[in-house]
C-alpha cells in the first residue's frame, strides 16, 4: 500500500514541504531533508492486505488511517504531521519480520504500528526486541505475547482483546444461561490452531468454574479454512449435545452456520459462538439461527454511547462498510499512541513507551470511556466486553451483558499465576 | 585441469567476499545488509536444490521440508539447550542429513513425476508434524520468544553488522562448497545419471547410490540456508517447510537457470528484488508477480543466465563460422 | 486417537449412514474436481497445478450468476461453461507452449495464473468473503434414513455428481469423441498421423476439465464461503485423489475421491487430530509401492 498523503493546507508550509519531500525522494533510503519543524512522524504499519485474511488490514489500516488523519488536522504534535507507511505482508511471518526491519532501517520510521495477525505479531516482537523499537500490536488476541514475562519486551505494547478476557466473561455469562436453561451436555468445535485452542480451552475452564454441572461430552476441531465442515457437523450430531460452543470465525464461521442448518444442527439446540457479533458475518450469514449467543466482537450500539456510535457512523460513512473487531483495536492504539505522543511532548520512542505504560485515555470503547495500557504487561483493560443473545436483524444485540472488569482481573490474576507468568 | 580451476574459484570467491565485508564500511544503509543476509540463505537454499534439479535431474517439490527442518533443529537447540551458535548449526546439520538419509532412500528409487509427487507428500507431512507437535514447535505461531544468540569467535549475531558478516562468510563458503562438489568427479557422475541413467548403470555406477549422495548433500546446504533464515527472524515458522517456500525455490532456479551454476543465486536476487520493490509499489502483487513470471515461462523460455550462456554460445559459434 | 468411539459407531446403523452419507458428500465433490485433474494428465500429460483456481473462479461465476438470476440451476450451469471457456483460452495461449517444456515450466506457468486469478478475483469481486446462501427449494428440514440424517442439499450433490459422473463415462466409453480421446492419450503421435486433429482435442479436453472443475465449484456454492486463494486446499485434496487413484484413470479419481471422504468423515471419529497425516501416509505409500495408483495404468509412452 502506498504512503499516507499528508496534505497541509496554507500555500507557504506546502511548497517548503514540497521542497523538502522532493528533495528527500531523490534518495532513497536516506532521511528526507527538510525544515526540522516539518519533519513528519513516520509510523510503519506492516500488516496483511492480501490472500485470506485480506480483511484484516483492511479494517486495521482503515481505522487506523481515520486516526491520523484527525490528529493532522488537529495540528498533530506541534504541528509535526504523521506519516503512516503501511506494507503488506501477504501472512508470511518471516515477510513481517523483514517488512518491519525494513520500515524501521530503510524507510526511517520511528514507531512500528504492526497489524499483524498472531504468528506475524510473534515475528514484529522479535524485530521490536532486537532493534528496540517502539511496536504496539493491534491485532493479536494471543495472551503469551505480553502476559508471559519470557516473551515480553519494553517497548512493545498491545492494543486488543485477550483471550483470557473473554473468556472469563463468556464463562461467566454461558454458565447463567446454563443454569437457567438446563445445558449440561456441552461440546466444542473450533479451528486447530494455537488461538482456536486457547481460547476454546479458556473458555470451557471458566464455564466449569461458574457452573459445577458443566460437561463437556466432545471436542472437534475442524482445520483452519477448511471449507467443509460436514464430518464435523455429523460428529456434532451423533454426540446430542445441549449447547455447542465454538470460536470459528469469519468466512469458516458463515461456512460454518450455513453447513449446519442443513444438518439442522442448531434447531433446539444453544449454540455459542464468541466471534458471531461481527458485521462482516452478520451480513453474510443468510439465516442466523435461533438461540445464538455471541461474545461483541465490535457493535456499535456496544457500548451503548454516542461516542461509540458516531465513531461508527464515521467509520462506516468514510469507508463504506461496518467496522469490524479490528477497527476498534486500530483506532484504539492510534489514540494510545497519539495520546502518548502528546504526553511525552515527543516523538521519540523510549519516551513514548514510558508514557505510554499505565497510560488511561478516553475512548468510545471503553467500559466507562476510558482504556487504560496496564503498566505490568503493556496491555490494555477496561475495554468493553459483552455477551449476549443474537437476533437477526439490527441492532443484532439488544441486550448484552457487560462484563466486569473487577472480576476479570482477580480471575486473569489467578490465572496467570497458575501459568507461572505472575 | 580441475585443481587450476578451482584455484580460479576460490579466489573469485574471496574477492566477493571481501567486496561484502566492504559494504558495510561504505554505506550506512541498513536496507543492503538485510538484503545480502536474506539472499544468501535463500540462494543456498534455491542452489541446494538446482543439484538435484539441474544437475541431477531429480525435480523435487519438497526441498523446503530441510530448509524447515535446519531452521527449527537450530533455533530449539538453542533455545532448550545452552549449546553455542557454531553447535547448534552442526546439530541442525546432522539432524537435517539424518532425515534426508531416511526420505532419500525411500524416494529416488521413483522416477519422474512419481519422485516430485513423494518429496510432496513427506514434505507434507512434515509439515503437519510441524503443526501438531505444538509443545516442541509451538505449532502455527512457529517457535516464539526469539532464539539466544550466545557470541562466538567476537561475534554478536544480535547485531545487523555481525550477522551480515557471517552471512557473507557462511554464503561464500557454501557455494565454493557446493561448486567443488559439483566438479569433482561425483559431480559429473551425477550429470552423467541424469543424462542417461541406464547408461550410467551399465557402466557400473550404482545409480541409486549417486541419487542418494545428491539427495542428503541437497539436504543439508539447504538445511543450512533455514539456519540462516533463522537468524534473520529469530525464530522459526511452520511456513518455511510449506510448499510455497519450495515453489519459491522452483521459481529462483527456473528464473535464474539451471545450466549454470550461479543461475539459482541470480534468480534468487531477482525474486527477492522483485518482491521488495513490488510490495512497496503495489497492492496487486500477485498480478504483478504473475506477469513477471509469465514473461519468463513464455518469453525467454528459460532462465536469466540460460538465456546469456546461451546467446554467449550463439556468438561465439557465428564468430568461429564467419 | 479414539478407537472406542468408531468401534461403537462402526456397530450403530444411523452412524454408519450418517458417516457414509458425508463421506459420499465429501467425495463426490472431490471427484468433480479431480477428475478433471485426471483427465487433463492423462490425455495431455500436463499437471494442471492452477486446477484449484478453476474451482474457486467457478464459485465466484455462479455467485455472480445466482445474484443476477435467482436460479441455482442457471448458475451451476454458467460457471461450468464460464471455467470451461477459460480453459480453452488458458490451454490455447498459455499451456499450448509449454507442452515440450520440463515440468517445472509447466508448473511456473500454472502458478503464475494462480497468483494472477487470484488478485484478479479480489479485483473483481472484492477481498471480504462473500456467501452466496441457500436456495429456497433446498431449504427442507434434513431426511432420517435409517436412523441417520442425510440433508437434502447433499442429496441433490450426490445425485449431480453421480449424473456427471455417468455422462463422463459414456462419452469416454461409448462415444466416438471418447475413443478419439483415449486415443489421444494413449498414443498421440499416431492419433496424429491417422489425420485427427489432436490440438483440437487436447483444447476439448482442457476446457472439458475445467467444465467439472468449474461446475463443482458452483455446486457447492451455497454452503461454502468465497474468498480469494479458497482454491488451494481443493487443489491439494485432489492430487492427494489423482495420486491414491491413479494419474490419467477417471474411474481412479471416483474411487480415490470416495476413499478420501470415508477417512475423513469415520476418521473425525476414530483418529480426528491425525485425519490430514493418514491421508498424505496414504499418498507416500501408494507412491512407494503402486506408484502409478490403485487404477491406474503405466505412464504414457
């Protein structure tokens, strides 16, 4: 993808920038030569913009783009403009690992922005570590990234979801409705791969600790991207479950439903499935079925603000299209990083990231409007995470349970100490 | 005639490296150094297998399961164990000639397009063995937490400068390798079986023999090019053992060309400049790569250096004539 | 591994419908699919590693053609015919040229067209997946056939690909057109010298391939999700199926595809983790002692 134009609009501070890039242009690799006060902020986004996943740095380098663009017209940082470089990585690990030596090394950009998805976010940290560079990853949900004290680095931040998180709240809410409901024959199907894994795991773990009676009578686990999903809807069948749980996502997901419902797989049965709040599947889906509990992945009407939604609608009238999961957790950390700029009243990368840790912010997505990055492990909290029954036509979840974040720390708290990571 | 020869290659090759080493000195860019390091473990990696394509005539589609399998052997012994950087590559080494010892005896048995479709399969399944042993490799997200790079001989590999160097060095000295193994009189054997193996097997060769060499020898330079893809990542990724990192290789050796020795390494800086460059410039670069390759499938018919040596050829033929 | 519970499947009659019935499901598209593959190796010699891009442009047709149609029908039937016009157009300028050329030539021309496909599908049709949903007529509530539950959709699967199935034979069989062909694929030169056209047939045939490739693509559209690069696994399915069935034998892909979808389906029982690496062990040992397929024949002269 190409750079970020950064237009200032006063006559005389364009044609010195013009000089200035031109000059610059005209050897590559070499800093560009202009008036100090001008020079803008270079912030490398490696992310993926092709192959399957292409939706991801879609919605990342969307929101991310809307981001910056406020912050430049607002002035910036005393008047220094950000520059987003964004490069594809196609999915290929070792391709982000090079992307981001290269933005850092070649296209002179102070901070990395990954948008990375899990095993590239695994390759960026690595790059982060060895050239201690300023990296917050947007769109890895992986835990170990930053809650396990081996892998973590200074300088690298997270601005997502956790799993842990979630699942400490879906347990909590799924173990209610067990409860009312009756569902004590539970199975589970999700992708083979280490998020389907953890996250499935997590999730059962916390169901059991909110409800005793919680059993679990079979486990499936279909690859990633598989596109028929038959053996493991019949294996679901001959098992008579009460509920299913399941952290399939995207199109696998909409694959997914659409394969079960002619197995009538989900008639009369719960089905919850954590990554089902996403427009992009709700849109495709031609027939939600009943009894569908989801986990918000982004709603706008979640939390119910008009902070949040106006960001929505903003979003959506700029790209013509719904925001996703990882829209939120893009403008989320290009707020941070704004805000963290400002802080440090610079654009240096060690005194961002000391500004940055324990920072809290207003935010359309928090829980009270504000997130705050826990200083401990550089990740975020207080964001909002809900659950709730899915209808099939807007606002999609009329009323989702927001959980707690009190309770989400104590039992994150034990959890990682079981882990060995606290 | 062939000692002369080599004579002639050894100092080629240290020129070339001391025209590397140099590079750091002249310029401060930093693009270079990640350049040269990437090149030179992927043009081991795509010269390891030009001894079984070009010069053995054995296409094999499952080269990368020992770029994977050097890669990974690396990186975990030196993350489980505290064994030095100059071990761990001995270990990855070993390890990686065991496997192709066990899979070459099974394969080249096969002729043709029954020998790609097997070096297929064990690749795959290598690669799911990869995927679901996640306790040893971490599965999907490859081995994480970066690998300790313990210094050696005054060299910190953390550092962009020192891995340069030593890939430079471990480059240069993997070719000058592979070129003395080529034209030694094992060289020619093998050439000879992939001109015409009956031929070879009724001048008394063990054909199967020779394949094998070729297979574990193919194996190990290529186990030594993931090491140093490795070094580059500071991990290791299922991916570097999946079919598109052998259909790279295809590409680098097919661009490049096979008849000549240095044909995979020109075709391996070509692909990787493509890619560089394409990527900046462009969000269709599976267009744009698709269209390269095209041009060399259906324009030149063969690679870059086939090409020149070829029009060499030519020219010097109608000189002689004329 | 769970040897109980496909023992205890194995002694139930409903699971062992159930299982069977999404084996044949899973089997007969993987025939469609391979077949063509097949064909086109054995009559042409030529791997088409682009296959699987063939599927995936056949799905996005009948997406297409389904939105601005409404009729199922109509769409399966334009994709088979919009992939089987694509491959005439691939085979005559592309493939044509590398025929004499070494496999490797073949392979990089087919893995430029899939990289071009693929970006020209995202061009097209856009990056996000897209989801062509089920037509109404198959939205009945699944049939219980002796204890198992078969859907309905699947049945009209089966029943396509076993029709398909059986027009391909009897033209490969019965007809003039499918003795020219075997001809063809036996021998060539001779077909040549005999005054038959054989560009022409080796065009049909190509185009003929991707007709299957195409319409199984469509079939299976409305419980399938499309996005660019979904051609892959299909690909390698079906190489896994020429290989265990023989390269160049049609009736090799049926039975190979069938092998594969009964491991898959009672294998998501009995050995779930281990489903991907008993199928490519398979691969490596029909390799190692039949390398030319359960029914297959030796390699062409």
């Amino acid at each position: 993808m190409t750079q970020l134009p950064v237009q200032a609009s006063q006559g005389r501070r364009q044609l010195l920038k013009g000089a200035g890039a031109l000059a610059g242009l005209s050897s590559l690799g070499m800093p560009a030569i202009s008036l100090a006060q001008n020079k803008p902020i270079r912030i490398g986004m490696p992310t993926i913009l092709s192959g399957r996943v292409a939706m991801l740095g879609i919605a990342s380098t969307s929101a991310a783009k809307m981001e910056v663009e406020k912050f430049n017209a607002a002035g910036g940082l005393n008047g220094r403009k950000i520059e987003l470089i964004i490069r594809d990585s196609k999915g290929s690990p070792q391709e982000a690992s090079r992307v981001a030596r290269e933005l850092v090394t070649a296209d002179g950009c102070e901070m990395i922005f990954d948008g990375e998805a899990s095993s590239g976010s695994f390759a960026v940290h690595e790059v982060a570590r060895d050239l201690g560079v300023l990296v917050i990853h947007t769109c890895s949900e992986t835990s170990s990234l930053t809650a396990d004290p081996k892998l973590r680095v200074p300088t690298a931040f997270r601005c997502a979801r956790q799993g842990i998180h979630d699942a400490v709240v879906g347990g909590a809410y799924a173990a209610q409705v067990a409860k009312e409901k009756g569902l004590r024959r539970w199975m589970t199907v999700s992708p083979d791969y280490a998020y389907g894994r953890d996250t499935t795991e997590e999730f059962i773990e916390y169901l059991k600790y909110f409800n005793k009676d919680i059993e679990v009578i079979g486990e499936v686990w279909p690859k990633l991207f598989q596109p028929d999903y038959s053996e493991s809807i019949t294996r679901l069948v001959q098992g008579k479950p009460q509920a299913i749980y399941s952290c399939i996502w995207g199109g696998d997901l909409t694959s997914f439903i659409d394969q079960a419902n002619i197995y009538a797989l989900l008639k009369d049965r719960q089905f919850f499935a954590v990554n089902m709040a996403d427009y992009a599947v709700l849109t495709a889906v031609k027939n939600v079925p009943q009894n569908l509990h989801s986990g918000n992945r982004y709603l706008k009407n979640f939390p119910n603000t008009t902070a949040n939604t106006n960001w929505s609608n903003e979003y959506t009238a700029k790209n013509k299209e719904l925001p996703l999961n990882w829209s939120w957790q893009n403008a989320a950390g290009m707020q941070f990083l704004t805000a963290a700029m400002k802080k440090a009243n610079s654009s240096d990368g060690k005194k961002v990231a000391e500004a940055l840790r324990g920072l809290t912010i207003d935010s359309p997505f928090g829980t009270n409007g504000k997130l705050t990055m826990r200083a401990e492990d550089n990740t975020i909290v207080d964001y909002a995470v809900g659950w709730g029954t899915l209808d099939t036509k807007e606002p999609f979840m009329a009323k989702p349970n927001m959980g707690s974040w009190k309770q989400i720390s104590e039992l994150e708290l034990e959890w990682k100490k079981r882990k060995g990571w606290a | 005639m062939k000692r002369h020869a080599f004579t002639k290659e050894m100092a080629l090759g240290a020129v070339v490296l001391g025209l590397l080493l140099l590079i750091p000195l002249l310029t401060p860019s930093r693009i270079a150094l990640d350049f040269v390091i990437r090149l030179a473990a992927l043009g081991i990696f795509a010269t390891s297998l030009n001894m079984l394509v070009g010069y053995g005539g054995m296409v094999s589609f499952g080269h990368s399961m020992f770029f994977g399998s050097g890669a990974y052997a690396f990186a975990l012994t030196l993350q489980k164990t505290s064994m030095g950087i100059p071990t761990a590559m001995l270990v990855a080494i070993v390890f990686s000639g065991l496997v192709a010892l066990v899979i070459g005896a099974i394969c080249v048995r096969l002729k043709e397009i029954y020998f790609s479709f097997l070096t297929l399969a064990f690749q795959m399944l290598f690669h799911s063995i990869i995927l679901t042993w996640t306790t040893l490799t971490g599965g999907d997200q490859g081995l994480t937490g970066g690998i300790p790079r313990p210094p050696f001989l005054g060299l910190n590999l953390a550092q962009t400068t020192d891995l340069y160097a030593f890939a430079s060095v471990v480059g240069v000295v993997c070719f000058l390798l592979m070129r003395y193994i080529l034209q030694s009189p094992f060289g020619y054997t093998l050439r000879m079986v992939r001109d015409n193996a009956d031929r070879a097997q009724f001048l008394g060769i063990n054909v199967w023999r020779v394949k094998l060499y070729a297979f574990i020898l193919a194996g190990v330079f290529a186990s030594v090019g993931g090491v140093l893809m490795s070094l580059f990542v500071s991990g290791a990724f299922p991916d570097f053992s999946y079919w598109t990192m052998s259909g790279e290789a295809v590409f680098m050796i097919m661009m490049g060309g096979v008849n000549v020795f240095l044909g995979p390494l020109v075709g391996s800086a070509l692909l990787l400049m493509f890619n560089d460059v394409i990527t900046r410039t462009t969000e269709y670069h599976g267009l744009a790569l698709g269209l390269v390759v095209l041009i060399f499938a259906l324009g030149f018919k063969r690679g870059i250096t086939d090409f020149v040596l070829q029009g060499w050829q030519w020219l010097q033929r109608s000189g002689r004539a004329s | 591994m769970e040897p109980t519970a496909l023992l205890e499947c194995l002694s139930s009659v409903s699971c062992i419908v159930t299982q069977s019935s999404t084996g044949l499901i899973v089997g007969a598209l993987l025939f469609l699919v391979a077949a063509g593959l097949t064909l086109i190796f054995g009559v042409l010699g030529v791997i088409n590693f682009s296959h699987g891009s063939f599927y995936m442009l056949g799905a996005y047709i009948a997406l297409s053609a389904y939105r601005f149609t409404g009729s199922y029908i109509l769409a399966t039937l334009a994709a088979g015919l919009g992939v089987g016009l694509f491959g005439l157009f691939f085979e005559r300028f592309f493939m044509r040229r590398v025929y004499n050329a070494d496999v490797l030539m073949q392979l990089l021309v087919c893995y430029a067209f899939i990289l071009i496909l693929d970006d020209v599908v995202k061009i097209i049709w856009g990056p996000e997946f897209q989801s062509m949903g089920m037509p109404a007529a198959f939205e009945a509530p699944p049939l219980f056939i002796g204890g198992g539950i078969v859907p309905v959709f699947y049945l009209y699967l089966i029943a396509a690909a076993g029709l398909i199935a059986l027009v391909l034979w009897y033209i490969l069989a019965k007809t003039r057109l499918g003795k020219v062909v075997r001809a063809a694929a036996h021998n060539p030169t001779m077909t040549s010298a005999l005054g038959l056209n054989t560009s022409l047939i080796y065009a049909c045939v190509f185009a003929f391939g991707g007709l299957l490739a195409g319409m199984a693509g469509g079939l299976a559209a409305p419980v399938r999700s499309m996005s660019p690069g979904m051609g892959f696994s299909i690909l390698i399915e079906s190489f896994i199926v020429t290989v265990i069935g023989g390269m160049g034998s049609v009736s090799g892909a049926l039975v190979g595809a069938l092998l594969i979808g009964l491991v898959r389906s009672f294998g998501s029982i009995g050995f779930p983790l281990f489903v991907e690496g008993i199928m490519f062990l398979a691969m490596v040992l029909i390799l190692v002692l039949k390398p030319s397929g359960l029914l297959g024949k030796e390699t062409r002269s």
